[in-house]
C-alpha cells in the first residue's frame, strides 16, 4: 500500500511483488511491468489516453522507455493539457 499512496495509485488497481524466478521482460498474464524509475518520473496509472497513444505510435512497451524519456513525455502531456493542446482532458 505505500506504493500506491507514495505514487497516487488507485487502490483498484493490483500490484505485486515478483517472485525471484519472473522475469521484467514476461510478466504474468493480466500485469505489466512497470520499473520504479517510471514512476518516479510521473508515470500514473491508469495511464493517460495520450501516452498509451504514443507507446502503440512507437511501438513500444512502458518499460522500454528510460527515465528521462518518461520525464519527458508525461511533462509535455501535462504542458499540452495546461495549453489546452491536447484533446483529451
């Protein structure tokens, strides 16, 4: 629970401690990996309408993108929503 309340996780979404043998890269069926890193840049869940967009543009998973790219991306998405940029808000 101090991850949710450290990171503003809703309390409806599950989160689990891996066991020694799962692997970052094959998470369970149903979960995703997220990398502490990520949250710490300002990842939140449930991710927003525009970075899901632009992981499927890229073709990548949450995972794959490093901690300044996270800082990056989920900054301009705050500062496109504070313009009124973007579509979603």
């Amino acid at each position: 629970m101090l991850l949710h309340k450290n990171f503003h996780i809703p309390n409806d979404v599950v989160t689990t401690v891996p066991k020694r043998s799962d692997r970052a890269s094959l998470p369970p069926p149903g979960y995703l990996t997220v990398s502490e890193t990520s949250l710490r840049a300002g990842l939140r869940f449930p991710p927003s309408t525009e970075l899901v967009e632009i992981l499927r543009r890229c073709g990548v998973c949450l995972s794959q993108f490093s901690y300044r790219a996270m800082s990056v991306i989920v900054g301009l998405i705050a500062l496109f929503r504070d313009r009124g940029g973007c579509a979603d808000t």
